[in-house]
C-alpha cells in the first residue's frame, strides 16, 4: 500500500534535512566548511535535492558555506534543478555568493528595501521579520510545493515552532567536532520519543523524526 503523505502547510510539503557531529555540532564556528555527511548521505541529499521544487537556507548558511544548492551528477543524475530560496531579512549576502550565480532560479525573501542584487527575484515582506506563514503563502503561490530546508539551526528551528515541518531527517556522521560549533537542538525541556525511523547509511546513522512533536516542545 502507498503511503499517504499528509502536507501541514497550504499544499506545501515541507521537508527538514540536516547533518550533525556524534556530539550534536551541524558546522563549526568559523567561515570554513565542516563536512559531516558521507557519500552515501551525499547520495541520499542530492535525491532528495532533484525530487524538490525547492530548497531553503537562511543568509547565515550561505555566508559560511556558500552553496550552489544544486544538484551534482556526481551523487545523482538529474536534468531538473530546484529553485533556491534563501531567507535574509536584512539582505546581507554577497554578490558573488553562488546562489547569485544566475545557473539556475534563486529568489530571496527579505525585509530590506534599499539594496538591489542581481541573479535573484526579491519577496519583499511588510514586516522587519519574514513570517513563515508569508514564505509558505509565497511558494504557493508560485506552485512550489515540494520544499527542503537544509540549513541553518535558526531556520530549522523556526519551521519547526511554527508546525510546518512534514518530514525531519538528522544524519549523525562518524565525527566529533569542536563544543564551540553550532547546536541544532538547545531545548530547555526533555523532549522523548521523537525518533520514528532509523537506519545505517554507510558509518553514519540516518534518523526519521517527529517533527510535530519537537515544534510542541521548542
């Protein structure tokens, strides 16, 4: 039997992807890249990169990371490629950043009316902040309806609190890395039994959670 999928948010389907360390750390508090994922975590990504109408990261993830937010044939073949949506509410990432490169679409939401970028379509919001609830009314607009989150912890998260997130997976790579990085998960309360699925993706572990219950708690 197929398995239903049942979208929370205006017939967006939203998806949480991240990887972390073995002590709970997603990147590393300098500007240089922290790889955590394996290859066939890489493999797993870039799949679900070709199976989505678009991907979103925050201004934080591009300014340290600096993706393409594409998807590489060297991990899965696709002819397709999702737009990029980053969040940056004071539109403070560079011009040369990748996502502006102009290979494939890219639009950016923000608060900031003043500077202009190339290689983006901007969304303005009303508001000093961008609402989850405009982002998600934006995409459907737009006819965007499969949509995966891969960064930061502050953009996760918030997904998380407002209830939108359907799926939330958490790669745990074979890595320790320095306490001073960034944490995804800094709650106050116990939260338990959040894990759904689990499996073993070459020397990592892949982990299904629920994502409902861990937006309840935060």
């Amino acid at each position: 039997m197929e398995k239903q999928v049942v979208t929370m948010s205006k017939g967006v389907h939203i998806i949480a992807n991240v990887a972390q360390s073995l002590n709970g750390v997603i990147s590393g508090d300098s500007p240089r890249r922290v790889i955590i994922s394996n290859r066939e975590d890489l493999e797993r990504v870039h799949r679900l990169r070709a199976q989505s109408d678009a991907i979103i990261v925050g201004a934080n993830t591009v300014k340290s990371d600096n993706p393409d937010l594409k998807v590489n044939r060297t991990y899965f073949n696709s002819s397709s490629q999702p737009v990029r949506i980053i969040l940056d509410g004071k539109l403070t990432i560079p011009d040369d950043s990748k996502v502006l490169d102009g290979s494939s679409k890219t639009l950016v939401f923000t608060a900031n009316r003043e500077r202009k970028i190339k290689g983006a379509e901007t969304i303005l919001s009303e508001y000093d902040r961008i609402p989850i609830d405009f982002i998600v009314e934006e995409l459907a607009k737009r006819s965007i309806k499969n949509v995966l989150i891969e960064g930061g912890a502050y953009t996760i998260n918030t997904f998380l609190q407002e209830g939108v997130v359907d799926e939330f997976y958490l790669f745990i790579g074979n890595v320790i890395l320095p306490e001073n990085g960034i944490h995804l998960f800094r709650s106050t309360e116990q939260i338990r039994n959040v894990i759904l699925n689990r499996s073993i993706l070459g020397d990592g572990l892949l982990l299904s959670l629920d994502a409902r219950k861990i937006g309840e708690e935060k």
